[in-house]
C-alpha cells in the first residue's frame, strides 16, 4: 500500500517537475521503510526547526531558563538619589513581555513590576545613566542569508541580546475603501520612538487575505510597506520587527521611571559591564526550555529558535558566536553517528534558503530524539491537527488525528511535512517529505502529502 501511495504521489502532475525528497523510518528498529531521493539536500523550511529545537533541549535540558538581570552600580543616599548607573543586562530571553506564555508579565505590566522594584530597592532618582548590555547576542537580529522581504516583518525580527514583546509591534489599517484604493493607515502600536511608515498598500479582493510586506530592517527606523489586504475591514492588524527592541525597551523604562518621578540619565549601550560593582535588583527567569520548545513547534516561531541556537552558542561563554551554535547541533549529529554532511544550516528556524537537509538525516534524527528523549516527552512537544497554530487546518480529513503528530515548512516553491505517525498496529515512524521547486501553490502540495501520509 505505501509503494503504491509513493508511486501515486510521484506520478502527480504538479510534483513532475520539482525536487522530491521522501523518508519513513521505523523508529524502533531504525529501519527506512521508504525512500526516494533520502539523501538528497532540499530546502526545509521551518522542518528545520525540530533538528534545532530537538538538540537545544537534549543539550541545554528541558528546564534550561533564559535570565535578564537588573543592576546598579554606585551607591544610594539616604534621600533615594542612585549615584550610579541602572544597568539591564540581556539574556537573549524570547519570551519577555510575550502574551504567548502563561506567567510571563505582559510589556506594560513588566514595566510596571520593574519599576515597583526599582522604588522598592529605595531608588527615587538616578544621577547615572540607563545601561543596556545586550552583548550576550554579538550579531543580533535578522541573518545575512534572509531575503530582504522577510527582515522587517515579525517572522524576521530574529533574536537579540534583549528581546522584548516578541520583538515584533501592530500596524492597524481600514481597508473599507474600493478595490485598487490604498488603504489607510490608521496606527500603530506600541509606540517606537523616531518610527516613520510610508505605506502603498492597495485593497483587494474580500478573500485575499494579508499580502502586505513591510520594508526595512534591524536599526531601520524608516519602514516602507508594499502589497494589498483584503477589503472590507475597520480594523486590519498587520505585524512588523520592532527596528531594536533593546533600545525600545530602555526607552519605554525610561518613560516609565519618569512616570512615577523618577528621573534618570540618558540611555546607554554597554557591554563593558562584568567588573563593575554591581548590585543586584531584580532576575527575571523565562519559562522553561520545554515549554519554549513546545511553542515554537506549535506556531513555528522564529525567534524562540533563533534566541535556542544564541542559548547553545553562550551556553558556555557569554561571548560565544552563532555558528559556536551551530557547531553543537553537527558535533551532536556525529556523535549520533548521522550523516553530518547531509546537514548544511545557516540559521537555526529555516527561514534561510541557503540551508540544506536531506529527508534521510530528519528521520534519522527524530528517530534518535525518540531514544535519546523517550517517546512521551517529544511527542508532547510537537503539534497535531487542529491544534491551534500552523497545524490547526491541516488534516482536515483525517479520522484519527491523535496519530500524527507533525511540523510543516513552506515558503515559495518550498514544502515540507516532518514528524511521526503510528501506524493501526502501534508502530511509531518517523516521517519526512520536502519538495522544491514546483510551480503549484503550497496548498495543492499540502494536500498531496497528506493524502501519501494518510496510507501510513
């Protein structure tokens, strides 16, 4: 039934001419029960994403939690004055101020129970200056490999020494006007301070969904959006990359101290900080690797990967670089005994086109993530059907939908399926199908891969 599924699927019309790369593995046994093309290198997409996941919890471990540290150096006098500077040291934390995780204080109310601590430590007036130290992440944002489209939208923000709100703030339009219009631009928020945005955005048919693109990039503080949104709304949320979220976030402490009367000096960046005399105010833990990993698999969030490969790179020095993270996940490959060569990643969530895997490598893997990890724990952190995030409408006809469990990939001419799947009799595979270079839409790929893994 599966050779017939598989020579179904290669004889479809919109396959005949792309690139196909198709593995399942038995994950007790090891055994690649099906392969076409295993160890041929495509492009993954965001599939890539569980090799990088999958190594920082096996490396790091699953309660592994990101820190950001508030300071002062100095002294305070008997009247509240800091004679000295406040210093936020970064941690490269994806989750602070992000409404994604349950405990994790929101960006006003983060101010808010900062500056509460701050008054609390007995500060009332800073003579220094407001320190960010974001060294953590020596190469901060967007890669060199990501397209010049992708950069200034939230999925590009990347990571950084500090990352705040998902690094990623709203631009609101009214999209009521007639087709061929431009929308109007009504706001945005949160506030950025010096942020201009020049629209030419049309409005299109009521169907056409969010087509716009936003235009800048890391310390571009003139963004330009390009494209179309779908008629007939008020009120139409598109997203963006915050241009330096660190500086952002220093800016709204800033406001905030001066808020509740206290003033301060002017902000600085700093990485020179590791001899100072500092006091600490305040650690502020993330949530925990796990819980981290799960959602990042869910809803195939860029940055919680990128901020896991900057964790693997300093894990061990604050100054590590981020190929340092890279070179973890092919030393683990090795020492698994995959075909590290088979394995060519230039960031960790795949949104590069320049990183290349073979479907025989995935398999290989979460068949190893299974051993090295237990059953129970991996599946747990991955999506399933209808699960809310990229897998909600996926499947849609599928009986049983609690056997699959799984992480897409897509961009143009790119799709990817990666995961495993239990078969009627118990048996747990590991799957992978990637395919580049067809000229159908996603959609019509999708559908194909879901129909061949629907045989399994």
């Amino acid at each position: 039934m599966v050779e017939s599924a598989l020579r179904r699927m290669l004889s479809e019309e919109a396959l005949e001419k792309a690139l196909l790369g198709v593995s399942v593995r038995e994950v007790s046994s090891g055994e690649e029960v099906v392969s076409y093309n295993g160890n041929k290198m495509l492009i993954p997409a965001s599939s890539l994403k569980l090799i990088s996941n999958f190594s920082a919890l096996h490396l790091l471990g699953k309660d592994h939690r990101f820190k950001t540290q508030i300071y002062y150096t100095g002294s305070i006098d008997y009247s509240g004055e800091l004679s000295g500077d406040l210093i936020v040291m970064g941690g490269a934390d994806p989750t602070l101020g992000s409404v994604d995780f349950k405990g994790v204080a929101p960006l006003d109310k983060l101010l808010e129970n900062l500056v509460d601590r701050i008054k609390s430590a007995g500060i009332n007036c800073i003579e220094g200056r407001l320190i960010l130290d974001d060294s953590k992440v020596s190469d901060a944002g967007s890669r060199d490999s990501w397209q010049w489209n992708d950069v200034a939208n939230y999925y590009g923000a990347g990571a950084w020494g500090l990352n705040i709100h998902n690094n990623l703030f709203y631009i609101h339009f009214d999209t009521r006007d007639k087709i061929g219009k431009k929308a109007k631009l009504v706001s945005y928020n949160p506030v950025i301070d010096n942020l201009s945005i020049q629209s030419e955005v049309l409005v299109a048919g009521t169907h056409t969904g969010d087509q716009a693109y936003v235009f800048g990039g890391p310390d571009i503080y003139t963004l330009k959006i390009k494209g179309s949104l779908a008629s007939g709304r008020k009120d139409f949320r598109i997203k963006a990359a915050i241009p330096n979220p660190g500086l952002f976030f220093m800016s709204r402490l800033k406001a905030q101290l001066e808020e509740a009367g206290i003033t301060s000096g002017n902000i600085q960046l700093s990485s020179d900080n590791s001899n100072k005399d500092l006091k600490n105010i305040l650690t502020l833990n993330s949530p925990s690797l796990e819980r981290i990993v799960y959602m990042s698999n869910l809803e195939s969030n860029n940055l919680y990967t990128e901020a896991l490969l900057w964790a693997l790179a300093t894990d061990r020095s604050r100054n590590g670089k981020y190929e340092q993270g890279i070179k973890r996940i092919e030393d683990m490959l090795k020492r698994l005994d995959l075909s590290v060569s088979e394995y060519r990643a230039v960031d960790a969530c795949g949104l590069s086109r320049q990183n290349y895997i073979s479907s025989s490598l995935m398999t290989g893997f979460l068949k190893e993530m299974i051993a090295l990890q237990g059953e129970s724990q991996i599946l747990k952190l991955m999506a399933q059907p209808g699960d809310k995030g990229t897998a909600e409408n996926l499947f849609t006809t599928r009986k049983d939908k609690k056997s699959i469990w799984l992480k897409t990939g897509s961009m143009s001419s790119v799709q990817s399926y990666s995961g495993y799947i239990k078969s009627k009799n118990g048996k747990l595979y590991a799957y992978c199908l990637m395919a580049n270079g067809f000229s159908a839409g996603n959609r019509q790929i999708r559908n194909i891969f879901e129909e061949f893994l629907n045989t399994l």
